[in-house]
C-alpha cells in the first residue's frame, strides 16, 4: 500500500508519525514503560485494539505547534464488501484528560501553517490525500480527522492568519454534496475567508489523481469561486427564489 501511493523514502513517514506496529499487548506495555498508566491511556482512547493493530496503517494527528494529539488508523485489509470501517478514528477524549477534540484538529495544520504565506490552504476529507502532498512538497495542505468541517475548524484557521482556503473533497457525488452542504450551512456565516473549490477530474480523490499523474498536474488544476461552484450546482428547473436565497449569503460573504 506505501510502494503504491509512492509515500517514500521511510524517514519522511517516520516524521510525518505514519506507521504500523506489529503487536498490541507489546505496544500496550511499552507504553506503560514509558511511564504511562492503564487508567491514563484508556482515559486517553490509546488502549483500544481495533485502532492499535496489525494490519492498520497509523496516522498521527498533531496540534498546530506539531506535539502528536490523536490517532487515526487504516484498515489495509478493508474492501467494500467488508462491514467494518475503512478508518477508525480517536474518539474526543474526556473532560478528565482533555487532549483531543477531533472537531478542533486538522490533520498536517502543523506543516500547512509554515507554508501560509505561499498561497491559500486547501482542506481535503482524507488522511492519505494530505500525506501525499506533503511527501511530494506541496505543504499547504490539512483535512478533518474524521468529521465535518466545524466552526471550530475555521475559528482555529482564522487565528493562525488563514484568510484563503481551496475546497477540495473527493469529486464524487457524496463529495460534491457535502461541499456544497458547507458552502451553504457553514461558509456563509465566515464573512473574512475566502473560499474556492477545486474539483479533481474524473471523480476521483485527490489521493488518486496525485497517484496517477503526479503533484504537478494536481498543483496546475485551477479552483473556482465558490459563488461559481455554487450556481453550476442548480439544474434548469430550479426556481430564482431558491436560487437567490442559496446564493446571496455567499456574495455577502465574499471579503471584496
């Protein structure tokens, strides 16, 4: 699965905090040599065996300062016939011991934020999309660890001086929906962040496109205003009122 994304060389994934391990109990006791309690790490969401498994691809979800934070692994045996999930997310840790709140993190926001300054952060749905940016150079790049797209999410991006974003959630029909559930329910009321979305051909996921004709040709794709999105989206019938009604918020909240 590594070869076949082309997520090379090993110490670029050593950094990046992605993965595997060969045992649980083995990495269960390591951890408690290491000082940590059982009580702490099942108050932490680390003891449990379907995230901290064989077979799973690890990811490290880190704060914006880059100190780990939370987990998220990839079944590397999941196929679409399989009943269990492709991704098993770290659940939001307790009061008791407040670490991770998924709806607060965004995945690789440590290494987009040292590159803010370059161009606008695109936020993409999956782990593997953003890992494959990042291990081919292009940086600014995070995605929600396994959520929707949150206030808190663009709070967090607004005070780190992000003011530019790139939507670009996998191109198929769920994809597109949920982007569009964003512009209308979550961006029209972010009246000082400018948004585009950018649509991979041939419905596929970022991840795939990269794979397949390489980081340059996905850098060279050209994104469109998300007010240009928006109204592509209604079909001839649909009626002015509601027309106006979805897309006015998105003129208002357009910063120029």
């Amino acid at each position: 699965e590594i070869n076949r994304r082309g997520w090379l060389p090993d110490s670029a994934l050593k950094e990046a905090g992605v993965g595997f391990i060969n045992d649980h109990a083995h990495f269960r006791n390591s951890l408690k040599n290491m000082g940590f309690s059982a009580t702490f790490l099942d108050d932490v969401d680390l003891g449990r065996k379907d995230l901290f498994s064989p077979g799973h691809l690890i990811f490290t979800i880190k704060d914006e300062g880059g100190r780990p934070v939370g987990f998220a692994a990839r079944d590397l045996s999941w196929t679409k016939d399989k009943e269990t999930p492709k991704y098993t997310n770290q659940r939001t840790t307790g009061v008791k011991c407040n670490i991770y709140q998924k709806g607060k993190r965004l995945y690789g926001l440590d290494v987009a934020l040292r590159h803010k300054n370059e161009g606008p952060i695109y936020i993409m749905e999956g782990y593997p999309d953003v890992l494959s940016c990042h291990l081919r150079g292009f940086n600014r790049v995070v995605a929600t660890c396994g959520t929707s797209l949150t206030d808190d999410h663009l709070l967090l991006l607004k005070e780190h001086g992000v003011n530019e974003v790139v939507f670009c959630y996998d191109s198929d029909k769920m994809g597109q929906k949920r982007t569009e559930d964003l512009l209308d329910n979550k961006f029209s009321q972010h009246k000082d962040i400018s948004v585009k979305i950018l649509t991979v051909p041939a419905g596929k996921d970022p991840d795939e496109f990269i794979i397949e004709n390489g980081i340059d040709e996905f850098i060279n794709l050209k994104p469109i205003t998300a007010f240009s999105w928006r109204l592509g989206r209604f079909d001839e019938t649909a009626e002015a009122d509601v027309i106006c009604k979805k897309m006015i918020p998105l003129v208002v909240s357009e910063p120029s």
